[in-house]
C-alpha cells in the first residue's frame, strides 16, 4: 500500500483540514449544510485504530443503505457492526429517539397521505434501491397524517410468514385507525403476484377484526409503483 494512502486511512478527524471536520462545518454553516455520514460521525464522536469516525460513519449507512435502514436496526444489529459496540449504539439510538419525539411534537408538519403517489414518494427513494424484499406499514392517523413508517419484514415476504399481529402491532399501539402495506419488488418490477394479492386479502380480514381499515397496498418498483387498490387486486 501506498504510504500517503495508509496515512489517509488511519487518520482521525483532527488530522483533517478544519473546513473540512463536522463539527467545525456545523458551526460555521450549520446542520442542515452537513450529509448523514457528517452528522453520524458527531454522534459517533470517535472512529477506531482503522478508520476516523467520519469513515465509521460512511460504512455504517452504506451497510444499511442509507440512514433509514440504520434507524430501523435493532440495538443488537449495530452493536454487532465492527466498531460499534455498547457505547456508539447507544448514542445512536439516542439520537434518533430524539429526533423521532421532536418530529412528534409537530404534528402539523407530518406529511399528509392523499393518494398512492404520495406514498411512493415517501417510501421510494430508499426502498427502490433495496436488495431484498422490505415489508413497511404507513400508520396513518384519523388525518391522514403519517405517524410513522416501521418496517415489519425483511426477505421473503409471503403468507407463510405474514402474520397480521405483527403487521398491526404499531398501529394498534399508536392508537391509528388505518393503515397502508408497502412492499418493494428487488427485482425493480411492481407487478403485483398471486403472492401479493394473498397477503393484502389476509391483512384487510386482519385489519378489520381490528378495526383498522387497511387503506391501500403499494409495491414499489425501480421508480415504478403499483397501488393494488387501484387495480382492484385484493380489494374487493
């Protein structure tokens, strides 16, 4: 390896010019200058012997694909990761609890649920990219008013492991009358499946022993998206 490439990547943040280190740039241009890896990297506060934590940071959204997968990681998954550990996943989970009580104390800026595209553009931008199949519930509340996006599956998403108590846990703990099922297709083809119409019929028969009306049930695609209800595929 070459000697100014071994320096580079064993060097902390202090060794980076001070434009550049994420704390100096929040402070002179603020948070909403700096990407997800800079602001990853002060929660993270420090790196390892091999890489500083702005690297740190950059590995850890690159091995969930982006900052949500990494908000939906469970405290074991990240303290699993290579550098994490007790001390950094706490942090992180701190931090987004955080943000996820401040976003709840506005509920007026909460985007608002009017049509299938409006749900595809809130889930696309990261389930589109996704490499295998992600099972998400839109938890809607008596407004329309997105109250939060939990993901229930990942893999092979299908009848035999789709069960409505697990679909509905967070809508029934948030006190939400609707709800809308998204799933993404890894193969970027939205079509929905004889699978797909399966699990949406056993999910509205769930819901409505529940009293939550199951709204719509959305398959993302490569910058495509299906809304089974408008296909009338599994709504009757």
């Amino acid at each position: 390896m070459d000697e100014s490439n071994y320096l580079e990547y064993h060097a902390t943040i202090h060794d980076m010019p001070t434009s550049q280190r994420p704390r100096e740039r929040l402070r002179d241009s603020g948070a909403g200058a700096l990407s997800d890896s800079e602001l990853l990297a002060i929660i993270l506060r420090t790196g390892t012997p091999k890489e500083n934590a702005l690297n740190l940071a950059s590995r850890l959204l690159a091995h969930y694909g982006g900052l949500t997968g990494v908000a939906q990681a469970s405290y074991g998954e990240l303290n699993a990761i290579e550098g994490i550990g007790d001390a950094k996943t706490a942090q992180i989970k701190a931090a987004l609890e955080l943000g996820k009580r401040l976003s709840s104390a506005f509920p007026q800026d909460r985007p608002v649920i009017r049509s299938p595209q409006d749900v595809a553009r809130l889930v696309m931008p990261d389930m589109s990219l996704l490499e295998q199949e992600h099972l998400r519930v839109v938890l809607l509340n008596t407004k329309n008013q997105v109250v939060g996006t939990p993901e229930v599956y990942r893999g092979n998403v299908n009848t035999a492991v789709v069960r409505a108590s697990e679909v509905f846990r967070d809508a029934v703990r948030e006190n939400c009358p609707a709800v809308i099922i998204v799933h993404n297709h890894p193969s970027g083809d939205p079509t929905p499946s004889p699978e797909d119409i399966a699990i949406t019929q056993q999910l509205i028969q769930g819901g409505q022993l529940l009293n939550i009306d199951v709204l719509d049930h959305v398959v993302i695609g490569q910058q495509r998206h299906v809304s089974m209800k408008e296909q009338r595929l599994g709504f009757s």
